[in-house]
C-alpha cells in the first residue's frame, strides 16, 4: 500500500494504516504525506519507511513505484487527503494500473464523482470508498436481518448524526480539522452534510437496501462567519414507499459522534448506535432481543466482520480494519483472477456516486424554499 | 371532581382518577361515565359513588350538580372522554360556574377550540389540559435549565414519539383503543399526529419556550384500510431562528411509546426519555451531568414535583398526578381569591389551541405537496 | 384502614397512604399518627378526617374502632413507625380482632418476630408486611421464570443493594429519618442490614424460592460515631446448593437506591434493578431479551401487577400499592369466608421472621471472626 | 519481538499480535508458535515470517536470536502459551539478555512467581504482564481520580467478573480453550479464579492503590466432572481498613465479559464497566458525571492511553495495544538508558506474584472451612 496524505499532524491518516495492518494482510510501503516534501520525509521516517520510498508528489509516487518490479512496488493506493485532493491521484492511480481506497466523500463534486465511475469501470480495477461505519459487525447483521426479510417491508428509517464539535468558531483557533471542513475549496458545497451526512446517507441505504428517491432538506449555518452548513434536518422519501428523517449536526453541544439509526418494517424494528456498537436492538412486539457480537445464531457476514469472543468490545478501529482487509480480499482475488467473495464487502465508488448526488440534492434543496420535494440526482 | 367519560372499560378514566386522588387533594364525588345509563351506573357502584351523583349525561350531571349546596357539589369536571366529547362539556360546565380539566387534543377542531378560550377567559375559571408528560420533575428541570440560560440560545430541537402498537389493522380486532383513535369522526382530522404527535409539539415548547413559527409536514397512513395517518416527519422552524424535527408514530414496530426530546443550545444541550423519565442528560463540551431527582441542587420546580428520596422511581402516574394536584391548588386559589403559585403550573386552554393549531398545519402541509413551508396556523 | 404512625414529617406514612388508595380498594378512616397528640390531629386535619377518628394513642384507636359498628369501623391497621413500635400494636390489634399490614424489619428483634408467628396463627387474620421491592410486575415475573424451570436449577445469586446517603455523620445534623435508623433502641440490633439488607435477603428468597442456609458476613461502621453498622458484605450459601453474595450499603457514596439482583440457573440467568424497574434482562447462551411489562406473553402474575400500556412507567408506588391492593384483596376474601387467590400475593408474617433471623445471623456472623459460616437462625 | 506460543488455532495469540502491531513500535520478527514444528512453520508462513526465523521450541529461539546481530535479532520475546509454560521461556530469556512480556497469570504457581522476581531483579530487564484490563483510559482515569483524593479515603470496593461461557461441560466438546483452562496440570491450582478472578484482583488493586490484606472464599465447581473452581465469592479486606467483594464466574449463564468495579470513598464514587469501557461514571451526593475519552479536563494518564476523537469507541484491543506500546517503550528508555515515563505504565513481575498469591490465598481459604479470615500470602 501507498499512502497519499496522513502527514503526522493529520488525524486520518494514522487511523487508515491502523486499520490497514491490522490483520496483517496489508503493509504500507511507500507514500506522498503532505504537500511539504519535508513533512512527508519526516512522516515517512516516523513510519520507518525507507527513504527511496517517501516521495514528494502522488504523481511521482505513481510513476516510480509503476516501474519497480511486481512484488515489490506497491499494489494499491490509499487516499486520505482533504476532500479536493482526493479525484486527481484516484484518477492517475487507477489510469496506471493501480487498484484504489479512498476517504469519503468520494470526490469534491458529483461531476467528478460520475467521470470516477468511468475511469473505475475502464480499468477494471479495485476501487474501495471507506464509508468505515459498515463495517461494524452488527451494522453487517442488520442489513442481513432487513435482506432475509425478518423486518418485512420497510416503512420507517431515522438515521441522526449529531455531533457538537463545531458549536463555536473554531476555524478561527487554528483547528486544523476545523479549518478544512468549513472550507468549500477544500470540503466541497456541504460541510456537515458532506462530512458526516453522507455516513447517515450511506448507513441508512446499506442496511435496507433502499435508495432515496426524494428529499425536503433545511440546512443552517449556525455559527456566525461559517462558510458552510453546520446543521441539517432532512425528510426522506426512499423506493417502495418507506419514509424517513435524516438529521446531522456538528452544532449538537456535548454530543461526541452519536451516529444512531432506527429501521422499522411490517413486522419488526431495528435499532444500533456507533458509540455503543456491538448491541443491535431488534424489536417486535413480542418483545425486545439484543443482538450481539459471537453470541447465538449470527449471519455469516457479521460473524465474518468479529474477531474476539463476545463481551470483548471491538470498535472504530476495528469496523474500519474490516473495510481495508475486505478490500486487501478483493485485490487479492483480482490478481488470482478471482471473484471476490460477496461476505465480505465493502463500499464502491457507486456508493460515492450516490454521496457526492445526496450533497447535491440536499443543498439544492435547502436552497429552494418553494419546492417541497427534490429528486435525488444522480 | 366530577367525571365525564371514563367508564369502567374504558383506558384513560382510570389514569385520571388515580392522578386526581393520588395527592389526597381531590374526591371524585360524582359522575357520567358513560352514553349508556347502565355502564355509567356500574362505573359508580364500582367506584363506590353514591346511586344519586351517578348521572345518565353530562348536562343532567351538570345541572344536578349545580343545584346542590357549595361544599357538596362538585367543584370541577374531569373531561376523560374521545376527541369529539371534549368540547360540548367544557363549555356547557364553564357556562354554568365549575372548572373544567380535560383531556387533549382539547378539541375536534381548530375553531372549538378558539372558541374555548372565549369562554374560558369570559367565564374567568380555571381551565387545565392534561399534557401529562410535562409533568415530570426532570421536564421541569430541562424547563428550567433553559430558562435560567444554562443551555445559551436554543439552535437545535429533536422531539420524536414513536409506537407500534398500531403497526397492524388492529381497528379491524374489536379493539376499543385502536376503534376510535383511527376514526375521524371522534378523534378529528389526524390521527398519530392528533393522538401523540400534539405531545410531543407541546413539550418541545413547553420546555425550549419558543413557538413553532412554520412547519413541512409529510404523514403517511401506512396500514391499509386504515382512515387516518399514523406516521408522520416534520421540519420544524421556532421562533428565534432555532430549527428542529419532529417525528412521530404508531407504525414504529416493537417501540412502547418512546417521547423523547433533545435540545440543543449555544452552551449546552439536553436529552430525556419518557420511558426513564427519571434521569436528565445534560451534555457541553466539558462532558455530561445526570440530573436526577433529589439529588444535588435542582430548581424548585422540579423539586415542588417529587416526592420521594432518590432512587425511588417515579413514573407515568406521579406525573398525571402532578397536573391534577396543581390544578386542584389553581382552583382553591381561586376559591379563595389568590394567585396561584406558578411553581405548580398546569397546560391551559392557549397550549390546548397550540395543539389543535398544530394538528391543522401538519395536515395542510401533508396535503401540499407543492408548498415547502407552511406557516403554523392560530 | 387505621394507621398508626405516618405524622406529617414522616417519610413512608405518605408512602402507605397513597398505595393504599392507590386503587381505590383502601380507604384510610382513621389514624394515631403520632406520640403526640397535637401531631396527630394537625396530621388527621391535613388528612381531612373527622375529629373522632383522630386518637392519641394506637391503644385508644384499638379500642373505640372496635366499638363501632362494622362497615363503620376500619377493617385493618398499617403500622408505619420505627421498627421498636411495631410490635406492640400488630398484637394488640390482631387480638382485637383486627388485620395487620406493617413496616419491615417486623419487629425489633427476632424474638417478637417469633411471638407474633403464634399471635397470626392464633388468630386467623390476615398479616401483611410491605417487602415493597417485590411488589414489582419484573420481580413477579422472574420468580414465575425461575418456578417454571426457565433458569434451570439455580447457581448462583447475587443481591446488593448500595445506598450513599449516610456517607457523613448525619444523624448529627437533625435529620430525622438518619436519627432513628442509627440507633438501635428503635432500629433494632442492625442499621445498614436492617433497614435494606433484610430488603435484599428478601427480595433473593422471593424470587428463587430458596432459603439461605448459612452465611458469612463482615459488617462495617464506617462513619465515625455512627452506632450501627452502615456497610456489609455476606457470602450466602442457599439450600441446594446454590451459592450468592448479598451486599448492601449507606455509604456507598453517590448511589441513590441501587438495589439490583441477578440469578444464574443451568439453563439462563436474569438481572433486575429497581431503578429501572421496567426491564427484566433474561440471558442465555443464545442471546439476551429484555422482558417488559405488557410487552409479549408474560406470567399471570406480571400481568396482574401492571396497570398501563407498555412503556408508560410505574415506579414505586405502584409496586408498593400492589401490596396493598392484594393484602385488600385477602382481606376481602376473609371477610367474605374465601380462599385468597394466590396471583395476588403479599410478605407475611414468615417473611418477617426471615428477615428478624438474618440480621440476628449477619451480627452473629460479623462477631464472630473465627467461625466462617453461620446457620441462619430461625 | 519474538512470540512464544500463538499457533493459528490459538486465541490469545492473535490477540497479542494485532496489539503489539497496533501502535507501528513493533515488529514480529520471528516465533516459535507451538510445540509442534509443522504447526509452528505454518504459523510463521501465514504471518509472512521468513522459514529461518520460525522456530521449533523457544530454547532454540532464544539461543539462535542471541547470537543475531542487534538491530536484527529480536529485542524481546512476547509468551502466550497455556500457564504452565510462562516460566520456562521467561526464565531463559531473561537469563540470557532479552526483555520479556508475559501472559496472565504470571506462572503455575507462586513459587514460581516468587523465584521469578529474583531473575528479573538480577537481569535489569523489563518485564510486562498483560493484566489487559488495565489498559483502559477510563481506567486509567479511575486510577488517576483515586490518587489525586478526589474520592477521599477509600472504604469499599466491589469487583464482579461474571461469564457464562463455561456452563456446561465444554472441555468435553473438544474446544480447546475449555480443555487447557479446566486442566490443573496447564492452568494451575485454580480454574475461574486463575483465569479471571485474577483479573479482577489486579484491577482493584491497581485503581484503588491499596492491597487486599486478608480474604474469605467460597469457590465452588459446579459443573460435573470439572476438575477446577467455575465460580468463586470472595470477601476482602484491604489496607487502610477499606472493605470489599470480588466475585467471578464462568458458570453466570448468559454474561459474556461482563468485569465490573465499583469503588466508594468518604467523598465519591465510581463506576467502570468493561463492555462499555469508554464510560466512567462518578458520582458523589450532588450527582452523577459521565468520565469519557478527550472529552473535557482528563488525567494525563487517559489522554496518553486513547487515539481518537471523543465518540469513536476504541476497545479490548487497543486497550491490549496500550500495554505492549508502554512495554515497548520501557525497552527503547533501557535501550538509551533512560528512565522510562511513568505515565507509560503496565503491569509487571510484582503484580504477577501478587496474582499468584491471590490464587494460593483463595483455593487456601475455600478451602478451610474453619478459619474466616485467611491473610493474604506473599
């Protein structure tokens, strides 16, 4: 693996190699961390890479390690820059034969997003998008729970994402993380919503298997001096007449990253939350089951995504390690000339297609206040 | 206290009965607790009333009881019947010299009810709505906190309310509950939104209080068959520029009746559950309190609503009592000529008219599919 | 009902009054709320009763009630003073004919526990002893689940019961309720284990249906200057071999009243707390379910305790009124010449001596550091 | 490193592995996996070891690596064997230059534990026992809260270790953790106690900084044919007159992993629970607060031990991964020869005599029923 981005001082860098060693499949062996040649020599020698292999540029990164020997040069790229940065090495690593994983939202914009689908489908390549939050065990039982129809038809998804992180002007205290999300040049036209609305977007359609068709969204901008959204309160409206709310917010004071949905079908409901996620509450109304980690009769997808007898809490770290090992499987059966194994999966780049469409749709129709429902673009 | 509805098969009579008795201030001393004469003189012997206060309708109850010496005849009527039952009471009682505590919606209707306050305000009298979930002490803390300016300007409210015990045709099964709260005719122009969706719209402003200024409203009937909606998801937008969502419903398979509500402020932000109404979350950046009954320093409201030391839970009935106490202490005040303490407050005929108000804008917003923003009628 | 103790200052005599008219089974006719006798009528007065029925003394009301007329008279006494004053007038009411409910612990010490056995049997009157925690719908229905084989043969048991409100020397500081706890002319020989640990025993006893057989215990007085014991931990051996730890607490500093159980058989386990009373967790190899009142097929005994829909809390004072309303229940039944149905059960007399014969054994035991397990007297 | 132990179809060795790579300090360089040399090559080829660095006993390991350059040969050997094997290789390594980190519990048995504190006093290596548990920043917290008096002086403990996993007969299913851990000949003289309750030991003593004194037992074994304790109540005595309970269990039918402490002092209390170990709650009489990770004003100590943003729950391996990064910083200070930093702690020789003599104290004092309080051996 080459990493394009994750400098020291970046904090998603240092998750995404944690996550891509952790079970051993993938090593890092080259990357292009920062902008700054000495920033990325100096995150290259933290990592005890070798010197030949920190390069100052995705694109010489690309080029060099083209020409080293199979075996030896890296097999993939893993994109975790700011949002703007993230199409032009995709394009130009995928364009050079290598396979790609890539932070979310896919791209700056959904034009970019839809001429990634071509590139990704001309180069028959691996192309992986870390929408991490499916890759939980019990978000893995819920999807496999909505497919084999124990919840019925779907009616009813509230997927909230509340986080209170931005409830001040912290752009101006020289808040990194900050300073980039609030910055359209960088994060694109939505903040909240691109950041973390598109997780909500992406859980909700994972786990029922439906797409939204239509949605009512108001967007706010709460802290003066903002750039872009920090709020947004959305009425969906998805395939087979299911309904729904989606609400996100870095405005939320005191809320940490409380990612939570609620499925309800015809014959029961669905409840999970990120900061407690190895308890899926599956609700009849014959009474209430907790679903958990290598306890009773699993699917094999969350059984496949579980590591640890049950009670020993997993995480973060290691939903997102479920991801990058998913895709280490996929590239791997791709040299072999192999179909990947669908148990374990992972997003694509038509999951980030949808993403980039969803910020789209929910700002054009925040902006509209006279038309009450707006297709979903794509 | 005198009752109207609330017969012996009936649900709610019995809630109201033991909440009037419960603090010891108020005697149920007389009756009409059915359209039928017979299941209203069961209802009394049952309840051990005298044969002669047991009356065959509302009016001879009223006349009856007006004619009987002060100190014996009722001093107030308890309104316990459908939706439709409401106001032909209320207004004959009020008419006729006794306070009236009655149930909510307060009304069929959004014109009853203006009417109401007519009269109410005319007759000078006591008037109380049972919103029972404001209620309980931790509601009056969070109505204090914000208040007080605990929590800064108010940006963000979540209020939702979902059930499932409609999920099914249940109208269809001989099940009283389910008859008439599905049916327009007595329950009025909405349903879920009517029977629970009023609550959770009368607590958000009761304790942030601020007023919804407009709405977006998008109710579905999702049980075929059935006359009125039974789900529903709402944008909101107060007063003040704070936005919020409101979702509510009966379709929310295997949910019990789950009211919650998060606010979200410039300096903090609060959460409560119905269903552990007990403990209040108070969330900033610096972390998360509980706040919990008896413990530690609280407003005086919440203290003036719990009677026991910590950790002996109170629930759905010490609330229900809470309102008919403080009723009871508005009317003896009113008996003597005082100010009622505000400490013990009670909703009134303007939340009653909120309520209804309420109900008509969602529906008109549901209905139009081509207005986003529909401004909250009164 | 006449009730002896409960003045106006005191803490549970409101406590008895409201379960006991909770459900309009109970009416409360007279009392000798106090020693003295101007507490006691400034109490009746509060308590709107007539003059007359207001006594000086429990002896008095004994016997001018007895003297009136039947129907007139009231049918039972509750007895709500400290524990050294229960005694006394239980006795002389049941050899006046009149049926008893009273405060735990039964007596002050084990020998009046044993002597009021042969008065009760004597006789024939009904004898009730309000153990209130196991008047709760989920306790009811784990004893049902472990009667019914669903645990399989019992393990193990543990019940603790921590309270944090006697962390500082308050008996010090003119709080009533701390000062007659402390001290063991009205308390009896134990404080801590007395006042909760016999709950805790109980509570254990109830719903496994088995006895302690021997223990060992390792009291404490923590707060210097405190009289009685305010912390203690026992090892518990049950018949059958089941094995447990009871522990139980005042200066466990920050708990309110955390009084929880969990129960482990061959086949399952179950967990209760009595601050979330509502929920019954049932675990088992294959999974964990919440149980919750009217929720699903539950126990006759669950359903005859629970008055609302699901998911509308009783707390309480609801358990608590269930032991009223089925010791009314067993009144009525002797009156009438029948059988008590036994879905309406309440503590009694043998649940007094229990509790008597543990705190006699957890002191022996705590006295004694050179003997590891003591019988459990009886 | 070098592993001793962790062949593919081993548990806990993968555990190890994921937590020595987690933080990029360590490479696995070579191994000796199993006492089978087939299975330890298999082993050493699906990690990617080269063949000639994969080991068929740890004696040849250890000699080989010796005589390696440094730089190249392993600089500390990690062992994951069955408890019986800890300190053959522990003894070796030591006695011939090489730091060591060491599964719990330390050894067979105390003489042995003893005998190894001897060795590591005289090598001037490092040792690290992975009491694991203690990993945790909440913990770490809860450690931090104690010493810097916020808690005041401390009167009661309660640690309870419930699992389930061993209800029944599992070492007669051919699974192999059930086998080696029921088999006094592989785990020592005590089974659950060994396994966990040591765990539990460790714990108390870690947060409260006091040592358990003197202690009563009652180990049971409950499941026939085992030939080992499955469960085990303990009553503790500590240092500084402060009282407790340990309880752990492998036959709690239905909990997974379910360690709990509590501890109270005269000025508060917390509350720790490992399945949802990024909660720390402390309470005192004005309330409760919820402790978590970068949320508000934390201990060094916390901060040092988490990596993420508050709300992203890290877990048991990154808790695991905290130790072996402290470790492995304590070999880079002795290395440079430097002092390590205190706030890089983990467990070491000492605690791993004071688990062993847990043990010896514990099977002594069951078994005895005779003598109530058995001192603590060391």
């Amino acid at each position: 693996m080459g990493m394009v981005g994750g400098g020291l001082d970046a904090f998603i860098g240092a998750v995404h190699r944690r996550a891509a060693g952790f079970d051993n499949e993938i090593e890092l062996v080259c990357g292009c961390f920062s902008q700054s040649p000495d920033k990325s020599k100096a995150t290259g020698h933290a990592l005890y890479l070798p010197e030949d292999r920190v390069y100052s540029s995705y694109e010489e990164m690309i080029l060099r390690e083209k020409e080293l020997p199979e075996g030896e040069r890296m097999d993939f790229i893993s994109i975790v820059t700011p949002n703007h940065m993230h199409f032009p090495p995709a394009k130009m690593a995928l364009e050079n034969g290598f396979h790609v994983i890539c932070d979310k939202p896919m791209t700056l914009n959904l034009a970019e997003a839809k001429e990634l689908v071509g590139i990704v489908e001309k180069s028959g390549l691996v192309f992986g998008l870390t929408h991490n939050y499916t890759g939980y065990p019990m978000v893995k039982e819920a999807r496999d729970m909505v497919r084999s129809g124990k919840l019925g038809k779907i009616r009813k998804v509230v997927v909230e994402y509340p986080q209170g992180w931005l409830s001040k002007y912290e752009e101006g205290n020289d808040y990194k993380q900050a300073i980039w999300r609030t910055d359209p040049s960088k994060s694109g036209a939505a903040g909240c919503m691109g950041d973390i609305g598109t997780h909500a977007e992406n859980l909700a359609e994972y786990i029922t298997g439906l797409q939204i068709e239509e949605l009512c969204a108001d967007l706010t901008t709460f802290v003066p001096g903002r750039l872009l959204d920090d709020d947004g309160n959305v009425l969906l409206r998805f395939q087979d007449g299911a309904k729904g709310v989606l609400h996100a917010s870095q405005i939320s004071n005191g809320e940490e990253n409380s990612l939570k949905i609620y499925v309800y079908g015809e014959l029961g409901g669905l409840e999970w939350h990120q900061m407690e996620p190895n308890t899926l509450k599956y609700k009849t109304q014959e009474g209430q089951r907790l679903i958990r980690p290598n306890v009773g009769d699993l699917s094999a997808s969350a059984k496949a995504h579980w590591r640890m007898p049950s009670g020993h809490p997993e995480g973060f770290f290691e939903a997102f390690a479920n991801l990058y090992r998913n895709f280490a499987f996929a590239v791997k059966a791709h040299m072999n000339g192999q179909q990947p194994d669908p148990v374990y999966d992972f997003p694509d780049v038509y999951d980030g297609v949808r993403g980039l469409a969803f910020i789209d749709t929910v700002i054009a129709s925040s902006q509209d206040d006279t038309t009450k429902w707006t297709k979903f673009k794509e």
